[in-house]
C-alpha cells in the first residue's frame, strides 16, 4: 500500500443544507403496524452533529454507510479534506483527499472509497482507511479504480478502469483478482458479503428492436467459489395493451447482498409498441 496524498483542489462551492440523522430502534408502546416479538415498534430520529470547526471552512457531510455495532461514516460533499466517523455522539476523523467519497464501512472500523468528485472524475484511485490513517490500495489494474465496499476480513470490492469501460475485482489477502463477465463490455463488483461473495453488475450493448430504446442492457450475478451465477430477471407485464416489455434487455443491478446470498436491487427499461414507437 502507498501512502496518501492529497489530490488537487477544485473550485470552492457554497455547501448545501445537508442534515445527517439516523433513525435508531428504541423502546416504548408500539405505533407501528407490526408487533411481532423483536421487531421494533418505535424509532428514534437521532441528528449526526458535526462540530464547528471540525473540517476547515465551512463543509458538508454526508453519511455513506453504517455497520453492525452502528457507527456511521460520513463522506464530505466536496469541502473537507477527512472523512468522519461518527459512534453514539463520539467522532473520529480520517484523512482524505480533497475530492474523495466513502462508499463501505465494517465492523472493525475500515473505510473504503476513492478519489474523484460525484461528478463522475476520471481522476480515481481507490482508498483503505483505518485507526487514523488513509492509504491508496495498489496493485496493477488499481491505477484507475473505486473501492465499493469491504466485509469484516477485509476483502474489498469494486471497479478498475475508465468509467463505462471497467472491470469489476476483488482484493483479498495482497492478491487482485477480475471478475469479467463473458460478452459484457463494462463490470462492476457492487458488494461483498462475509464469505467473500460479491455481487456483480455488467453492461453490454447491443441491437435493439425499437430505435427509441437504449442500446445499453445489463444484469446482475453472484461470483461465489470462483464461478458466476447469473441472477435472471424480473418477470413483470408491459406497460399497456400491444406494448412489449423486452426485460431481457432491461439493465438489471444488483445494490447489496447479505450473508445468506440474498441480493437486493433494481431493474429499468423501456417498452415498444409494435410500430416501433
């Protein structure tokens, strides 16, 4: 690992009205709709402060994950040169880039992200931070690329490459591997859960029936013990009588996954009328 250096500084902007809260389980009679045992029935909106004079100059920060024992990192929108870790009213800082974003946190306290503005810059390299110190994640491939997301041993996930064009990979234990999906142009590793499997978006493009549909699909998979499992898609209607729903060429991403191997996400796409409209 290489130390940290902070990249150039862009433009200063006027920060947004940003506030951080996290909604936490408390006791007390149930206001809710469920009153299974160990469920919930009542939650606590609790307000994340951040200190006055905590980053230099005004600055915004916005949470970005949260783990078991429930401390919060919060990734600055632009301003601030340090990520925050929030615990039960404590905070701690790490130091970061100027344009840099925290994407995962786990239970032992680490930090992924990368630099690179939320505007999509190509100028990106991926970031481990832990006990008070930030390091770039290196390895060849890594030279352009976004830590995503890491589980408790460690293992962290993401992208390498130019954006549109990148290959999603995994890095455990010093050793780097890329997940290509075969066919697919674009690879993405999403999520990593404590047994070290990831869920993994992939784009290609491809001919189309209709001209007003994007040429762009995508699907989600599970890499798990070295081979991928593609994960389908969604079965649902058309939008109207005479309409096609082609969800084959719908682009499918897979946003998380937990211990289970059980993958959330999302499906979009268009429908086309028979006279191609």
């Amino acid at each position: 690992m290489t130390p940290l250096h902070e990249t150039r500084a862009m433009k200063r902007l006027l920060p947004l009205a940003v506030a951080c809260l996290l909604a936490a389980a408390c006791d007390g009679d149930a206001t809710g709709p469920d009153d299974s045992a160990g469920v919930p029935q009542r939650y606590t909106v609790v307000p994340i402060q951040i200190p006055a004079g905590t980053a230099p100059g005004p600055s915004t920060f916005i949470p970005a994950a949260i783990n078991g024992s429930g401390q919060v990192v919060l990734t600055p929108f632009f301003t601030a040169h340090m990520f925050v870790l929030w615990s039960g009213g404590s905070l701690a800082t790490l130091p970061a880039p100027y344009l840099a974003t925290a994407n995962g946190l786990n239970d032992a306290g680490q930090v992924v992200g990368c630099t690179g503005s939320v505007f999509g810059s190509e100028e990106r390299r991926p970031l481990l931070g832990e006990a008070g110190r930030t390091w770039y994640l290196a390895g060849a491939g890594l030279e352009r690329a976004c830590a995503l997301d890491l589980n408790d041993a460690g293992v962290v996930v993401g992208e390498a490459g130019p954006q549109r064009r990148s290959r999603a990979f995994v890095l455990s234990g010093g050793r780097l591997t890329f997940l290509d999906v075969p066919g697919d142009s674009t690879s993405q590793a999403a999520a990593v859960n404590a047994a070290g499997h990831v869920a993994v978006n992939s784009l290609r493009t491809e001919p189309v029936p209709c001209p007003n549909m994007s040429p762009t699909t995508g699907r989600a998979s599970l890499w798990r013990d070295g081979r991928l499992v593609p994960l389908g898609v969604l079965k649902y209607a058309a939008a109207g009588p005479g309409q096609v729903a082609d969800v084959a060429r719908f682009v499918h991403t897979a946003r998380d996954l937990n211990d289970r191997d059980e993958v959330v996400g999302s499906s979009w796409g268009m429908v086309c009328t028979p006279d191609g409209s």
